[in-house]
C-alpha cells in the first residue's frame, strides 16, 4: 500500500515569482484577479505520495492554474511525477531539470499527486494561473 504525506504550500506570490515575500509582491496589474502563484514543496519516495487539494481562492488564485514550475535541478537521482485528478494529465520533470510546463486543470481546485520512483525532499513547484511558454532546462 501506498502512503500519503500532505504537500507543504507556502505563501502566494506574484509573478514573477523571484520575490520572497508576499508583501513585496502586489498583484500584476492591480486587482485579485492578476497574475499570481502559489509554491509548494513535494517530499516523496517509491513507496509514499504526496497529495495537494486546496480550493484555488483559499490560496489567492482566481481563473485556475494553467502553467507550473518544477525545480528539481538539485536532484540527480529521479523524476517527479504530478497527477492532475480530474483530467488525469500527468507531468513528469526529468531528474536535474527545471521547466514550466502547461497544466490542464480545474478552474476552481488544485487536486494534485507527486510520485517518484526515487526518495525526493521538498522539490519545489510553482503553480501559475496565467500561460507560460513550456520549457525545459537540464541543469
């Protein structure tokens, strides 16, 4: 059987998300309905999830997620693995690389799975409600 840890969300941002504090960010373009993000960090191993399943206005997003960030260029031994519940898309971040990659979700909850085939700890991700460009970076 399969265990599950809950994911670690940390404070909204706006984009671009390269500030680290929420009061140093205020909404792109003025107004709730801006682009922002939310961070989260997945710690998980061949044998335990980790699940994240947040409405989106709980934490400051509005219009749904349509990119995410993944960093897992620290990592040189496994991939994460997330899995949309409800389109069932999954997105997998190849073992140190980085990337935005497009997200097919709902429009009103994150309802999110990380798995690996390795042991993973706290591989940050980015939820973006606004579009990206998908791209991938080997580190």
């Amino acid at each position: 059987m399969t265990a599950t840890a809950q994911v670690s969300i940390s404070n909204q941002f706006a984009v671009p998300f390269a500030y680290t504090s929420p009061s140093d960010n205020p909404p792109l373009g003025g107004g709730s309905n801006s682009a922002r993000c939310i961070r989260a960090f997945f710690s998980v191993t061949a044998t335990q999830v980790d699940e994240m399943n947040v409405l989106l206005t709980d934490v400051g997003l509005f219009g749904g997620v349509q990119t995410i960030f993944v960093d897992n260029s620290a990592n040189a031994t496994a991939s994460l693995t997330l899995l949309f519940r409800g389109t069932n898309q999954l997105i997998s971040c190849a073992k140190a690389s980085q990337g935005y990659y497009a997200v097919m979700g709902s429009p009103n909850q994150l309802d999110v799975v990380g798995a690996s085939t390795g042991t993973l700890n706290n591989i940050p991700v980015w939820f973006i409600n606004v579009p990206m460009t998908p791209i991938v970076y080997a580190s």
